[in-house]
C-alpha cells in the first residue's frame, strides 16, 4: 500500500448507544480516529477515548455541518472517511477501499449508504443514497470549501464538482446508518428539528414561501419516493416513511411562512 494515512472522522452527541461498534468497525481500518463530540452529557467520549479515539470538542450548533468542518481540519490523515455515530463498516469495506486507495489514482470514493428506518433497512424510495461522497482526500475537501457546505446537508456538495477522478461503488459496498429505529426520533429529528432549520437557511438565502410550493414539494415528494422509486414494495414501512418526507417538506415550507410573518412582525 502507498505511505497514505487514514483518518476516520466522527462527530457525536450523546450517542453512548452507538459508538462503541462505530468505533470498533474502523478500528483495523483507521490509521487515526477523531470524535468531535458537542459536549455530550452521556458516556460517549469516555467509551470513545477508552477505545483509543482522539476525541476533540465542538460548541452545540444544532446540526452537524460547523462540527464536522472542525473535526475534518483537525485530522490528520491524507484520506478522511466520515461516519456518523450510528453507522459502521464491514471488513468487506474497509478491505475495498483500502485496495483503492493503494491502486488507483482516485481522490474521492462514493460509496453507498443504507439506513434503518423503523423496521428494516430500506433500499427503494431513494433512501438508500448509492454515492455518498464520504471517502476522499483531506487536501480535495479543505481546498475547495466554501461558506455554502456550512449550511445543513451541505457539507459534501463542493466534492463531487471538484473531484478530478471519483470512483463510485455503491452498487455493491454500503455504510450501515441505524439512524431511526423508531417513528418518534425520525418526526423529532427530522419533521421538527431539521425542518426549521432548513427554513431558516432558505429565509436568509432569499427564498420566499408560496402556497404553490407548500402544497406541491410534498406532493411531488411523495410521488417520485413511493410510485417511480419503487418505496410501495417496501409495504408499510415504505409508505410511513414516504408520508413522513413528504411532511418534512411541508413542514420546511411551513416554518419558512412562519419565519415570514414574524420578521414582517418584527419591522412594524
């Protein structure tokens, strides 16, 4: 293998639960592993630290973004992997992406990402994402950033642009994310957490709210993730899950309304 290190990046709060196997999974893997942790209140960082992770610390923002820039500019590895807390690799990854690293002249590698929600992994409806652009070398991500990845589910979009040979293997290799194991933590997260924030963003960027748009995204949502992708052959779970997105998206275009009104509140 070339003289290459590697660094696994994972950003925590309160994730006691799951850090142990994401930190076991990367242990052969990892050349170094650093945990940014937001304060937690639980024993994350001391099952990290006793697991040998470099751990490192991030004020609470609310959503991961500001945190994971952080913990990837303190690592020190040519190649940065990142997980979440509740994801793992399997041996069977982590031997494929080192053969990549050692033969090929690739400084970003895709690779797919499987979720947990409520009752299953899910594949269909698009929720199983086939190119996560989550391996790549430290020098393409800091050298091409830019104040936009700050924002929620920005963090990675500068990479895939910038990249002069990315290879993808999603059809065949995946992270496991078991991020919602139930209903509650998917609604509290995502519908109500994730939606506001996003809102707030879209207020500051300029969007402007519209009935139109708060009618149409979900609906349009809904169709594309449960008829053309196919989310309905995953049964129950597929459809719950469809209905929940598509009120995510009408709670982002909800708040950005009420965001709407309380500035307006604000200037009288």
């Amino acid at each position: 293998m070339k003289n290459v290190k590697i660094s696994v990046v994972i950003n925590t709060f309160n994730e006691e639960a799951h850090i142990k196997k994401c930190v076991e999974s990367v242990l052969t893997f990892a050349d170094e592993i650093v945990v940014c942790d937001m304060y937690s209140d639980d024993n994350t960082v001391n099952i990290a630290s006793s697991l040998g992770a470099k751990v490192i610390y991030h004020e609470r923002v609310g959503f991961v973004e500001p945190a994971r820039y952080y913990a990837i500019s303190n690592a020190t590895g040519d190649w940065i992997l990142v997980l979440d807390a509740d994801e793992y690799i399997t041996e069977e990854l982590s031997v494929k992406l080192k053969e990549l690293v050692a033969n090929s002249d690739a400084d970003l590698i895709a690779i797919g990402k499987l979720y947990f929600y409520f009752a299953n992994y899910i594949k269909r409806g698009g929720f199983y994402l086939e190119s996560s652009p989550l391996f790549f070398k430290k020098d393409l991500y800091m050298n091409n950033f830019t104040e936009e990845n700050m924002k929620i589910f920005k963090g990675f979009i500068h990479l895939k642009p910038a990249s002069k040979k990315m290879i993808s293997i999603g059809d065949k290799y995946f992270i496991w994310h078991d991020a919602y194991p139930s209903i509650e933590k998917f609604v509290a997260k995502t519908n109500a957490k994730y939606a506001f924030i996003e809102a707030k963003q879209m207020f500051a960027d300029g969007d402007t709210f519209s009935v139109y748009k708060l009618l149409w995204d979900p609906t349009k949502t809904f169709l594309k993730k449960y008829l053309y992708q196919r989310a309905m052959l995953d049964g129950v779970n597929g459809l719950i899950l469809c209905v929940l997105y598509a009120n995510y998206r009408f709670n982002v275009w909800a708040n950005l309304w009420q965001i709407e009104q309380d500035n307006k509140n604000i200037k009288k």
